[in-house]
C-alpha cells in the first residue's frame, strides 16, 4: 500500500430505493485508498424515504463492524421546491465544510443531486472549490435509446440537476445507457458475494429479495448501477470521456439545449472488468 495521501471522498446516497447503492456503499469502505468523510442518506422521492436510506447506511455500517467509524450526515427529506430555494440539511452543510480542506474532495452522488444542488444554493463559492461530483444519473445522450423512463435519479430532483449542472461545478456524469451495463448474474453473486461473510450474504439477499418483488418477469441478472461512481474516484483512466457543455433538463426529464458556456465530463464507456474484479478482491476482507 501507499503512503500517499487518500483521496477523500463523500458519498450521497439513497440507499434503501432499490438494491445496487449498498454494494457501491460497500466498495467504497473497503477500498484503502479512499478516505471516505462522509456517508450522506438523502430522499429517493417519497415519504419516508430519506429514513428508510439513513437505516440502511446505518445497517451496512454495523455488518462492516465501520459503526462510530465513519461519518454520517443526513441530507434532504425532499427535492427542491426550484431552482432558487436549498433544502437545509446536515449533508448540505457536511459538503461545506469538507470542500474548504485540502486537496481534491468527490462526491460520489448515487441518487438525486438534491444535497449537492442545496450545498451549492447556500454556499454559491462552492463551486469554484476544487471539488468534483460523480452523478450516476439523467438520460442517454443523443439518438441512444433509453432502457426505461424518465431516468429515475434525475426525475427525482430536476431542479437540482438544472443547479449542479449550470453551477460551473466540475462534474463527472455516468448517464443511463452507462450504468446498466454494469450487470451481474444471480450465479456470480451466488459464488463471488454471498459467500464473503454476512456482508456479502446480505448484498445477494436483499438484491434477490427486491428484483423478484419488484421485477415484472423473471430475471436471473442486476446492473450494479450505482458502482461506476466508486470505481471512476479510484480509476479515472478506466472509462472513455467526452467533454459536452453543459445540458439542462425539462421537467419530464429530457434533455434539453445546452445554454451553458461550461463543460461538463460525461462517462461514455467504463472499464466494467475493472470494476467488478476490485470489488470482488476487496469484498473478502469484509466480516
């Protein structure tokens, strides 16, 4: 191992919307190189919904044996009302407060972006930190079809997408037709997760338990869609980028024309081998 200094990292997330952010989550806590500052629960659009993430935080914590460890920082119990108007929260606050220490702070951000958009509302100095945010979230751009629709992070909180992408903010975005490319089968997990103690059992558990609840036919797969946003801080070279200006969103979700003169980065292919592979090394040291 290094002695180089961590790169430090917060992580947005709302944990409890469907199975991929707890194995995102989990990659980040067992991966040396990250200093993790922080584990940020936010809204997933419901009521309840920033509770029900702030529990699954605190659940993964405890299987990691991490609980006192880490940091946790409740973010927004809501969306954004507009453009203009923050959702005070202590995730708001924590981005703050870490984007002022030195050396490059990421905030992976696996939800909505209504936490980053609220630090930013309060603190518009933010933005010319040096602090970079890695949204896994909007639509595929150009003439690529959507797997489904509206992208369910970005419809969560349009307004606060419209926020972080107008702010000047650097931002690393790993679009829709991206993330669901990270795909597992049931029997890999059954033989590379499950096995690893009782934090992989229940990644697999609770992974199996919400496709066959919520999933309309049978499938024996999941994207570990949330995941990109770990490996990209650890591995910037495993992806191809593009440098597009920075887009706005309608209210339905679509794209719309850029207005901004800023660019934004957007993930356009990820080193899924990478990924996947580092996670299933790092995972057998978990309890």
């Amino acid at each position: 191992m290094t002695d180089r200094a961590r790169t430090r990292l917060l992580v947005s997330t709302d944990a409890k919307n469907e199975a991929d952010d707890q194995f995102a989550i989990v990659h980040a806590l067992l991966s040396p190189t990250l200093d993790v500052r922080g584990i940020l629960p936010t809204h997933f659009g419901t009521v309840g919904s920033l509770e029900a993430s702030r529990q699954e935080v605190d659940l993964l914590l405890d299987l990691l044996d991490m609980q006192g460890e880490v940091a946790v920082a409740n973010g927004a119990h809501q969306r954004l009302a507009d453009e203009k108007q923050a959702v005070e929260s202590a995730a708001a606050h924590k981005i703050i407060e870490e984007s002022h220490h030195a050396g490059t702070l990421y905030v992976a951000a696996l939800g909505p972006l209504t936490d980053v958009a609220s630090a930013l509302l309060l603190d518009p100095t933010l933005a010319s930190r040096d602090v970079v945010v890695v949204w896994i979230g909007g639509p595929p751009y150009d003439d690529v079809e959507a797997v489904y629709w509206p992208e369910y992070n970005l419809s969560n909180d349009v307004a606060a997408a419209n926020v972080v992408f107008s702010s000047g903010i650097s931002v690393w975005q790993v679009p829709m037709d991206v993330y669901t490319l990270v795909g597992v089968g049931y029997e890999e997990l059954e033989e590379r997760v499950r096995p690893r103690g009782r934090t992989g059992n229940y990644l697999v558990q609770q992974l199996l338990e919400w496709n066959n609840k919520n999933m309309s036919r049978a499938v024996d797969f999941r994207s570990l869609g949330d995941s990109p946003a770990i490996s990209l801080v650890l591995n910037p070279f495993g992806a191809v980028w593009r440098r597009r200006l920075a887009p706005r969103f309608a209210a339905d979700g679509s794209v719309v024309e850029a207005v901004a003169k800023h660019t934004i980065r957007v993930c356009v292919r990820v080193d899924s081998r990478y990924l996947l592979e580092d996670f299933f090394a790092k995972l057998k040291r978990a309890p």
